[in-house]
C-alpha cells in the first residue's frame, strides 16, 4: 500500500480500531468474531494475488484518462480515499458521484469521450442491481470495472478502505508513477506552509462568526469589507470610549431565566455599585413591570434608587428605581386596550384559553401559552391596532410583548442623554439583540453590547464573547473589566475580558 500524503499502515491502524471501538460501543456487539474475522479479510485483500487482480483490470489506465467514481452513498468514505489519491498522486483525473446524480443523464463527457473513461462502480448489496443497469447502458468504448462491498457496514467500509490503497497502488503502477513518492514542486510545498488560512480562522473569534452568521443569514449585500475588520473597528470603538452610563436589559442579562423569580446576582450588583461610586449613571430597560423594580430596590442601596433611571414596560414608563409603579401606575393606553380586546376575542391564539396580561402600556403574553408561536406573526396582522401602526411587538426569550409604536427602550437613554457628558458613551447590554427581539433597538449602535443574540447589521449589536459567554456571567465579565484609567476615566479594560489575543 502506498500513498504520498498518507501514513498508510496508521490509516490501516486508526481504521481498525474504529471499526472494534464502534463495535464494542454498539447496543448488540459481534465481539471476539469480528476481531477473528478481519484478520483473513485483510489478508486476502493484501494477498499478492489480490493486488495482481487489481493491476490487471486497470492496467489499461492512462494519465489522460478520466476515472469515473460511480458510487453507493453509504461507501462514500472509500470512494473518498480513491479520488483524492488518484487526484493528489497525480495518476490520472477523477470524478466522483453517486447513483442517484448520475441519473441526470447527460453524460456528455461519456458520449464525446467514452474511450478516454474508465468507470469504477463501487457498490453494495443494494445498489449491485443498479449498478448492473449501468454498466449495460454504458457506450461500449467505456472501459467498466465493479467493486463490490456486501452490506456497506463499517466492517464494508474498513476493508473497503485497505483495498482502495491497493487499487491506487495498481493505478500507479499503471501510469508508472509511485503514489508513495508521485513529486512535488516547490510551489506545492510554499502554499502547504503559508499561514494565511490559520490566521484568518485565528481571527474569526467566536463573537465574530456569531455575527457573520447573522449577516450572512440577512444577506441584504450592504455589508462592506472583511468581518474580521468591521469587528476590529467596532471593539477599538468601543474600548476607547469613556463610559458615562449603562443601561441594562433585566431578564436575559442581570439574571438568567432560572433566577426570574429570585432577585439578582450579589457579585452584579457589587459590580453596579462601584461602578455608580466611579460616577457611572445607571439604567435598566425592561419588558417587566413593578416586579424589576421591586427586585432591585431589595438588592441596590437605598441611597442609589433616586440616581437609577427604569424603562419598565420595554420603555414605556420611565421612572426612577425609587418610584413603586405598582402603587403609581402608568396610565391606560387606549390603542393597547383596544389590541387586548382583540386578543381577547382571539381564544384560537393561545394554547389554554385567552393568555397575557394588560398593564396599561404593555401586553406580555408568556410564549408557552401560545397555540402557534410561528404562526403569531401572519394573524396578528388582522388587528386592527397592528394593522394601521399604532401598536408593535417584540419578542424576549419568554414572551411577546405588545407596546405603543412610540415605545422604545431608548427612551432610557435619552433620559441619560441629558445628563452624560457629550463625549462619554453610554453602553447598552442586552440579550435579545436579533432583529424582532426587543433589545434591537437598544443594542444597534456602536455601543451596544449583546449577551445572548445578535442582529444581521455590522453598524452596531455585536457581542465580545459569541456564544461561549452570555447572559448574566457575560454581563459580570463586562463590568469587572470597567475600570478608570490614568485620566480618572472609566474605560472597559481589554486585558480583563480574556479575549483570544489572535482574534483582536
């Protein structure tokens, strides 16, 4: 067995010990039979007279050939080994395919080049009978050659595997080129080393691909330029930026879905109140009502509550931390009253009679108490409210949320706005940064952090971790690295986010 590109007898061992672990992992195990029987197999295979068999049926192979690969899926591994082989010792040109595309039936090459081809169908119990069909419907010129592995298993593909070796090795000896030593040139070697491909997968940190699986799945072909660049350019943006205030999203990013229910983490609001002493202002937007409010006023010290800004209701009704909406609600909002009728009249929606709750500026309704999440989107259409404008939604990781057209969660930051100086940033952290979650909008700008998902646009919702980090844990990471710099300044430090050095 010879193969200039492959250590031919670790292949042959790394193969087998597969094929046992695979067996010994296996519900029904053949066992001590299977390790007794390969034996025998791999002899024959690699028997003088076996390997003789093989040069003579391919004996008449010539480089300017063309070796057609006709083959059952289930031998996909195999005919693999062939073709990159054959292709990479140079022996001859190679084509690949299965039984189901050579059925397209324009064979061009065969009809105009039949003489210049020898098929190779490799097969199995199954596909024998169709590959019998071919080979009688083939131009008489084509020289045909069958390759049969009984039931395509993993002890079909192994032995399969060992015997591929052997006919590279024949077509070599027909073409009078040793696959074990076929030549190379320099250049070969120079694009083998060059590094270009490692750094490029060096720089697309997990943050990055996250982000370019969102722009590649908007796909509008406004994006310019490398994404390992535009996520350069939006992380220096970001760290050279003086921090004058955070807003944060509640569900999703100070607390996880496992802690809605509890109050917020000690090690965040540690994190809040330092950063509140460096002179850092303070805001949470939420799709919650009273119940976040009620949660961080138990957690955060008294004399911060008047300091803390709150959009409650995804920014529908901002007030201060120290303010109890539940005792001072906001006022009803008659478009949103007229949607919850609606809803109301809609028991077919939801999964166990009409759901949601109304508070005046907001409709949540839970996603597990709707019929057809998906199919929300299309009937919402037919309200009246929607219809004409007056009323969005937005999702979270538990809800849809109904609001006014004029809600926003960045009415919170207008609030900041008017209090931060001009060029001090405020950051913006979220979880539901995807086009339709209701931290979009909060998040696309060049200081909008994601801690969850990300929206397909490269002007701003970018997350520092991907996928690796998020939620609550990704927050903490983030304002653990918040720290004043030489100039009394808080800036995110670099050093303090564990970012992959390759990937900035």
């Amino acid at each position: 067995m010879k193969d200039g590109f492959l250590a031919t007898h670790s292949l042959l061992a790394s193969v087998l010990a597969l094929l046992l672990a695979s067996d010994k992992a296996c519900a029904d195990p053949v066992g001590e039979p299977l390790t007794l029987g390969v034996r025998p197999l791999l002899a024959a295979i690699l028997s003088a007279t076996a390997r003789a068999s093989w040069a003579e049926k391919l004996a008449s192979l010539r480089r300017d050939d063309l070796l057609l690969l006709i083959c059952d899926p289930q031998l996909k591994t195999v005919g693999e080994l062939i073709e990159t082989s054959a292709w990479e010792a140079s022996l001859c040109a190679v084509q690949r395919t299965d039984m189901r595309n050579f059925a397209h039936g324009r064979h061009s090459w065969l009809h105009h080049r039949a003489a210049q081809t020898i098929v190779l169908g490799l097969v199995g119990h199954d596909t024998q009978e169709m590959w019998q069909a071919i080979a009688s419907r083939l131009p008489p010129a084509a020289r045909q050659i069958g390759f049969a592995l009984s039931d395509t298993g993993r002890l079909a593909n192994a032995i399969g595997i060992v015997e591929a070796l052997t006919i590279v090795e024949a077509m070599g000896g027909a073409v009078d080129i040793d696959p074990g030593r076929p030549g190379i040139d320099d250049f070969g070697r120079a694009l083998y080393h060059d590094n270009r491909l490692l750094a490029l997968s060096r720089r697309l940190a997990s943050s990055t691909r996250q982000k370019r699986a969102a722009l590649l799945a908007r796909d509008d072909g406004s994006a310019a330029g490398s994404i390992c660049t535009a996520a350069a350019e939006w992380r220096t943006r970001l760290l050279d930026s003086p921090v004058g205030a955070i807003i944060l999203d509640y569900d999703g990013t100070i607390i996880s879905d496992e802690e809605r229910y509890g109050a917020p983490r000690a090690q965040i609001c540690d994190e809040l109140i330092r950063l509140a002493g460096l002179g850092v202002r303070l805001g949470i937007a939420t799709g919650r009502g009273g119940s976040g409010g009620k949660a961080l006023r138990g957690a955060l010290p008294a004399e911060l509550h008047d300091a803390i800004i709150i959009g409650y209701y995804n920014g529908a009704y901002v007030q201060t931390l120290s303010v109890d909406i539940e005792a001072n609600p906001a006022p009803k909002d008659d478009a949103l009253a007229e949607t919850f009728a609606w809803l109301q009249a809609h028991p077919e929606l939801f999964s166990n009679g009409v759901g949601g709750r109304f508070s005046n500026v907001q409709i949540s309704i839970k996603l597990d108490d709707l019929a057809d999440c998906t199919a929300l989107p299309a009937a919402l259409q037919a309200c009246p409210a929607i219809a004409r404008g007056a009323v969005k939604y937005a999702l979270s990781g538990h809800s849809v949320d109904f609001v006014t057209a004029a809600t926003s969660k960045r009415s919170v930051f207008d609030r900041l706005r008017r209090d931060v100086a001009a060029d001090a940033a405020i950051l913006c952290i979220g979880d539901s940064g995807a086009r339709g979650g209701n931290d979009n909008e909060l998040l696309s700008h060049p200081h909008g952090i994601s801690v969850g998902t990300v929206c397909g646009r490269s002007d701003g919702c970018w997350s520092l971790f991907g996928k690796e980090l998020t939620g609550p844990e990704a927050l903490l990471k983030i304002l653990q690295a918040m720290k004043p710099d030489v100039q009394g300044r808080v800036v995110i430090e670099e050093a303090m986010l564990g970012l992959d050095k390759s990937a900035q």
